[in-house]
C-alpha cells in the first residue's frame, strides 16, 4: 500500500492569498533580519571615530553582514519548505509547497526557489546601483509580476524550481 501524497491534486492557491503570504512572509524576515542584523552588530560596528561624518562599516563587513543575512533567511526559509513543513504565514493561509509530482520539494529544489525568489531583489539593487534612481526598485515585483503573464499564473521563482503553492486540505 502506498501512502497517500498530501499535495497530490490539490489546487493551486489563488493569487490573491499568496500574495497576502507573501507580505506576511516579508513581514516574518524582516524580523529575522533584525534579530540577525544585531547579532552582526559586533562584527560590522566600524571603530570608533572622532568624525563628524556618518560612521559606516567597511565594505568587507558590509558585505559579510549581507551574505550571513542571506545564508540566516536560506536557513529559515528552506527549512520551512522541505520535509513537508511549512512556515508561520504559510500555516496561516492554509498554503502548502510541492513540487511538480505533488510531494514536498526536497533541499536541493527548495535551495534553488529560494536563490530563484532573489531575482528581483538583485535586479532592483544593481539598477539602483546603476542609476540611483528609485524608480529602480519596482523591480522588486518581478518575481510576483510574473504570474500575470504565466500560464499557471505561478510566480517566477516556482516556476524556475518546478514547485507549486496549493491550498493544503
């Protein structure tokens, strides 16, 4: 007998309720970049100076805060989504991640949704980097704009993992 696969057939959620997780969702990692940002205060605090200009750290603790931020919202959010677990806005939208077959995405598909679910955000910082235009970072919702014009209207980063966000029983 096999064991019946819990996102087997079930249906896509809709837009609208995984657009609301997904503010929920921001809301949750703003949190742990908080919590993560004063962990790596001792880090990234520069010296002490007797300038007057603002103090800012030095490029390489700039940069390592920003890779230990991204690695701490890896870990978060990976590990909400593999194993058949789910994360708090998840939960509470009755939302569940499966992969194309139905069942929850191993590691490997969960690394890639995630690095996938940055596409806008690295686009929205190197055109701002670019051109200092804040116009730039509309391009944070390329991600989510991409469901306008798909044919499952999935988001772009489930449909580059091959996973899928359906309404959980």
């Amino acid at each position: 007998m096999t064991a019946a696969v819990p996102g087997a057939g079930a249906a896509s959620a809709g837009l609208a309720s995984r657009l609301a997780a997904l503010v929920y969702e921001a809301l949750v990692a703003a949190a742990l970049a908080l919590v993560a940002g004063f962990a790596l205060t001792p880090l990234m605090s520069p010296s002490a100076s007797p300038s007057v200009a603002p103090i800012l750290p030095a490029m390489a603790g700039r940069v390592a805060g920003f890779a230990l931020l991204v690695a701490a919202l890896g870990a978060y959010f990976v590990w909400g989504w593999t194993g058949g677990r789910r994360t708090l806005p998840m939960k509470t939208w009755r939302l569940r991640l499966v992969d194309r077959d139905g069942a929850p995405p191993g590691a490997r598909r969960a690394i890639a949704r995630y690095f996938a679910a940055w596409i806008g955000p690295a686009i929205a910082i190197l055109a701002y980097a670019a051109t200092q235009s804040h116009l730039a970072w509309a391009a944070l919702a390329i991600g989510c704009a991409w469901a306008l014009v798909d044919r499952d209207r999935a988001f772009l980063h489930d449909r580059l993992a091959g996973t899928r966000v359906v309404r959980d029983a």
